[in-house]
C-alpha cells in the first residue's frame, strides 16, 4: 500500500511539475544500461581517462542532471559507473581527489557535482579508497569553458588550482572530473597536484 501511494503522489507531482526531459532519461535509466555504456577512452594530451561517451543521450542526461540540478540518481549511477572502473582497473589504496569549483560557482550552485559523484562511488567500494575535498583549491574564478576552442581552454584555466599543502609521495590519489572536451581543466588540475609532490595515480573523468 505504501508503494502504491508513492506512486500515485509522484505521479500527482509530475502533473503539476512535469519533469525535464533529462530528468525522464535518468528517472529510466537502469545501472545495467549505463554500465553498458562503459567505454574507457585515453584522452592522451591529457594524461586522463574518460569512461563514458557524452554522445549517448542517457549518459548526456546524467552529467546535465548531476551537475546543473544535483539529482541524487544521477550522481548514484555515475558514482556506481566509477567504482566499477575503479574496481576493475585502479589498484588500492588511493585517494579521489575531485576537481574543486571556484568560490563564487561553488556558493551560485550550492554543491560540486564531481565530489557528490566521487561520494557515490566511495559508497560503492568495500575498502582501499578514500576521498580528499580540501587538498586542492581552486584560487581563482574562471568562465565558463562551453564554446571556448582548446587553446582558450588553456589559457582560461591556467594556473586556477593550487594544492593547500604538501603531498606524501607515499599516497596515491586520483583526479576526477564530471566531464572533460580538451582535458585543460584536468591538465591544469593535475599540475597544481604534482606541484605538491602528490603522487597521481589516474585522472578520470565520467564523460568525454
């Protein structure tokens, strides 16, 4: 009975909020679907992975409705699609280290949609990965990077990170992005770490 009266109230609310399109896409959206989208691709001027193609309407609904309306099911999925990877491919321990958002878009926004992905997938793996939020900072705000070509996407994000302390070489972390198109912000990311003396073990991205 309960069920049945959950169903029949989001139903009552679909009427008077419809959903977005997006936002249908997740809602349909089975992990068994979306880990059959996995397809790791070497984003090689970057020295970063990306699991999933951009190009796929569901996985390009995932990434809108986790980054733009911080809808749970779609940091879930996109969380249970990196620890799989992770599992499968990334020998532990290592620390996620997602890629930080500027004061201004953080406080705009309200969450950073690559540390509630990376929160997902800590929840999925048994043990041997941790997560760091407060190692790597963003120091200055930058534009959007939408409609900018690749050298503007460098030059927009260089030198916007900055490790907060030095790094033991001894731990592994791993930089994880939502989305990546020319890997900058990753480059650019993963400098800042490397200038602490991190040690990077990967940088994945979910979607390319």
């Amino acid at each position: 009975m309960h069920r049945v009266l959950k169903r029949l109230l989001a139903s009552a609310l679909d009427l008077l909020f419809p959903p977005r399109a997006n936002e249908r896409l997740v809602r349909s959206a089975t992990l068994e679907q979306v880990l059959a989208l996995l397809e790791p691709r070497a984003i090689e001027r970057a020295g970063a992975v990306a699991l999933l193609p951009y190009r796929h309407p569901i996985v390009r609904a995932l990434v809108k409705e986790a980054k733009f309306h911080d809808n749970r099911e779609a940091g879930r999925l996109l969380g249970a699609v990196l620890a799989h990877y992770l599992d499968a491919c990334i020998e532990g321990p290592a620390t996620l280290v997602p890629v930080p958002l500027s004061r201004k878009r953080r406080r705009e926004r309200g969450y950073n949609q690559a540390e509630r992905i990376a929160r997902h997938a800590i929840t999925y793996i048994k043990e041997g990965f941790s997560m760091e939020t407060e190692l790597l900072g963003r120091i200055r705000h930058t534009p959007s990077q939408t409609g900018l070509g690749r050298t503007a996407r460098l030059v927009n994000v260089s030198g916007a990170f900055r490790a907060r302390r030095d790094c033991s070489p001894e731990t592994a972390y791993i930089l994880i992005d939502d989305v990546t198109t020319t890997g900058a912000t990753l480059m650019a990311a993963r400098a800042a770490l490397q200038a602490s003396g991190s040690r990077l073990e990967a940088c994945l991205a979910l979607a390319h």
